[in-house]
C-alpha cells in the first residue's frame, strides 16, 4: 500500500486503476465513449467499458488468481468512491454504467502527466460542492486540499496531479482521433490503448543510428552497422500502436496494431498482412487463466528479412568467409 502524502490519494487512486486495467476488462466491449472528451492532443489513451462490468470481470479473475478471498466480492465503483470521496470532500456518484479513461499528455513525464476521467453524475455539481477548494487562475480548474486538480470535461470529472497537464488537458480540443485499423479494435476490445508515437520513434531512430557510429565494437563489422541502421529506419517508421484486449470464458485475447508512416518500407511491410480479429479462444481451461496468442503473417515477410541479414553479412569483409549468400532448397530425389 502507498503511504499518503500531499499527493497520495490521486497517485494511489491512478495507480489501482491503472494496474485494474492492465490485468482485466468488462465484459461489454467497446471502449469509446470516454474519447469523445478527452484531448485530441494526448499521446496515450486508455479506455474501458462500463465500471459495473468491468467490477464483475474483475471480481471474476481476482478469485481466479487467489487475489481475494473466496466469498469476499469486489466492486471497483466501490473501490474508486473512497479516495474520490477523500480527494474532493464531496459525496458524489460514480457512474457505473459508463467506463472511464486515462491521457498520458506528455510521455517523457508520464508520472505527472497522467489524467483520470471519471464517470460521475453531474461533475460540475461535484466540484461546486466542494469546501475545501482553490481555483486555478485564467483556468478552468480548482486545486483540492489535499493537493490534487480537478475539473468537469462533458460528464466526466477529469482528475489529476499537475496543474498545468490538468489544465492542458481541458483546454484542448476534444476528441481522440483514432485510425481505421485502431478504431477497430476499440469497438471490438474490452479494453484499449492507442499511443501517438510520431514524436518518440523518431527519437529513438537517432538514438540507435547514433550508438552504431559511436560504438567501436559495431563499428568493427560492417553487417552490423548495416542491420541496425536499417532497424533504426523502420522504428522510425512507426506513428502508433494500439492494443486491445478481451477477457471471457476462455480466456485472454490480445490485439496489436502497429501503424507506420505512409508510403514507408514498414507500411509496405504491414500492408499486405491480414488483420487478426478477436476470435474465441477453444479448449482452454478455465480453472486457470490461460493467456493464448494468435497471428497470421507472410511467410515473404520473413523470408525478406532473413535474406536481408544474411545478404548483410555475406558482404561484411570481416565475415564473408564464413557465411554463404544463398538460401538452398531441398533436392527431390528422383
């Protein structure tokens, strides 16, 4: 348990929901209504589904795990209202029929960055009923006692740890703009995730060309300059990625898109790869949790891949005598 301090019930009310969604999801799928309110500008978005069913789902595999005791229910509306309750001085209502949200603002400063929305009824009358409040100047937001930010976004009631991330967060622009391929997969999940990586990857791209040159190690064989640079280029590539997961009966479900930049060497990698949907998973046992995986890719793919790295090092003078270039068949014999 995290001790509280000037900040403690915002970061630990975060930090239970966050490691909530990472384990388990409701039952409905579908987690977007949250992202008609929040920032177009956020770089990380979480969604889920409605709370009551998302408190059943997670009821269901906490007993499965031994998390809890047998007999001892738990509800997450429940578990959310204390610390609210304690952070804004106010008996308000949780809305269990809808599902709630996190924005990341700023992915280098995620801690900090990071901002709650909260299904209530009426969060404006939440915040107006507040005592114990300090409004924010030429912003839309109210500090609490105990050293949180709060403000109203449509029916949310939009929580967090910085002033200024708080404030950003409400003053841009509102709704999340996801690609067909993400769209997807929100209304098919239980639970998703999109990461805006248009600024990151690139980033790392220079990170990983720059540590090939300076390295004088990799520098010694040229093969491998020649494969990380081309690593680096298609990580550069990337614009996004969503994630998607869904729980039932059977089992663990989860979906990966990677979004690269049109008319990139990665896109045309992905174009031509068939998309996965979420599909029952068979015979697995229910008295454990069983995660499964599936996929479907191009054989080509990989074998332009493995061409590549082996073309790579057939031509490395420091070590062409030791590979051949070639990929050899099997010989029928006749």
């Amino acid at each position: 348990m995290l001790k509280p301090n000037r900040k403690g019930v915002v970061k630990s009310l975060i930090l239970t929901v966050a490691l909530a969604m990472v384990f388990t999801s409701p039952l409905m799928a579908g987690p977007v209504d949250v992202l008609k309110d929040m920032p177009s500008s956020a770089i990380v978005v979480i969604s889920t589904g409605p709370l009551n069913q998302f408190s059943q789902k997670l009821d269901l595999y906490a007993h499965d795990l031994g998390i809890l005791a047998p007999g001892k229910p738990f509800n997450l509306v429940d578990q959310l209202k204390v610390p609210i309750t304690q952070l804004t001085g106010v008996d308000l209502q949780i809305d269990g029929s809808r599902g709630m949200g996190l924005a990341i603002m700023n992915i280098m400063q995620a801690n900090e960055s990071i901002v709650m929305y909260l299904p209530v009824n009426n969060p404006k009358d939440v915040i107006d009923k507040m005592t114990s409040k300090t409004p924010v100047e030429n912003m839309p937001i109210w500090k609490t006692a105990t050293g949180g930010v709060v403000a109203s976004q449509g029916q949310f009631l939009v929580i967090g740890n910085d002033q200024d991330i708080v404030g950003q967060a409400v003053s841009m622009p509102r709704g999340v703009i996801l690609g067909d391929a993400d769209q997807k997969l929100f209304a098919s999940a239980d639970l998703a995730v999109s990461a805006n990586l248009t600024t990151l990857m690139p980033m790392a791209q220079g990170f990983l060309a720059m540590a090939a040159m300076q390295n004088p190690e990799i520098q010694k064989y040229k093969s491998l300059v020649t494969i990380i640079t081309a690593a680096s280029q298609r990580i550069g590539e990337i614009q996004g990625v969503g994630l998607g997961l869904q729980l039932d009966n059977s089992g663990m479900m989860l979906g990966l898109n990677i979004n690269a930049r049109p008319g990139s060497k990665l896109a045309g990698y992905l174009v031509n790869q068939p998309m996965t949907s979420f599909k029952d998973i068979q015979n697995s046992n229910h008295d454990s949790l069983v995660a499964a995986q599936t996929g479907m890719m191009d054989p080509k793919l990989f074998v332009d891949l493995s061409n590549f790295i082996i073309n790579a090092v057939a031509s490395d003078p420091a070590l062409k005598d030791k590979v051949t270039p070639k990929w050899s068949k099997p010989q029928r014999k006749a």
